[in-house]
C-alpha cells in the first residue's frame, strides 16, 4: 500500500521560508517520479512541482519559479519542497503525490 506523509507546514509571514517534507512507503521510491499539489481554500487543485526518478530533472508553475526549490533523497525514500519568499497567494494544503496516491496533507499559512 502506497503511502505519503507530509509535513513542514506551519504559518509564517510573507518573505519566510517553509521546508516541506513528503516520506513515501509501499512502492519503490526511486523509479517514480514525484510531485507537489497544492489547494488553497475555496480552489481547485494546482500542480506546484515535479522531479524526476533520478532527481535530475524539475518542473515548476510559473507563480513558484525562482522561489521554490523541489528535491528529493532516494535513500530516505524522502521528497522535499522547499519554500522561499513565501506569499499570501502561496497558503494551501500542501500535497504529496505519485501516479494517482496522495498523501494526507499540510496545512501552509502566510499572513503578518
């Protein structure tokens, strides 16, 4: 059974920074590509990031190009975002995500 804890959310006020945490088990980490889902109150779901099997190659939305960074340790079957310069707009449920499992969520707050 695949499963993704996430965790590392927390509030913070625009500007800071946030180091979410995705811990996968049930499959082999390695061979699967990994993303970022966010959903912000209210809205739909939205694609943050993507790394690939290997960690060579990223993929992000423009809204969190240059300020989120996506990576990933195969050795501690571990997916990491981490989140600088965060905005109002950047306050979601944060979601890790492999083919069609998600994990339960974090909660991520801007706000001063």
């Amino acid at each position: 059974e695949v499963q993704l804890v996430e965790s590392g959310g927390g509030m913070v006020q625009p500007g800071e920074s946030l180091r979410l945490s995705c811990v996968a088990s049930g499959f082999t980490f390695s061979e699967y590509d990994m993303s970022w889902i966010r959903q912000a109150d209210g809205k739909g779901p939205e694609w943050v990031s993507s790394i690939n099997s290997g960690g060579t190659s990223t993929n992000y939305t423009d809204a969190v190009k240059g300020r989120f960074t996506i990576s990933r340790d195969n050795a501690k079957n571990t997916a990491y975002l981490q989140m600088n310069s965060l905005e109002p707009e950047d306050s979601a449920v944060y979601y890790c995500n492999v083919d069609d499992s998600w994990g339960q969520g974090t909660q991520v707050t801007v706000s001063s």
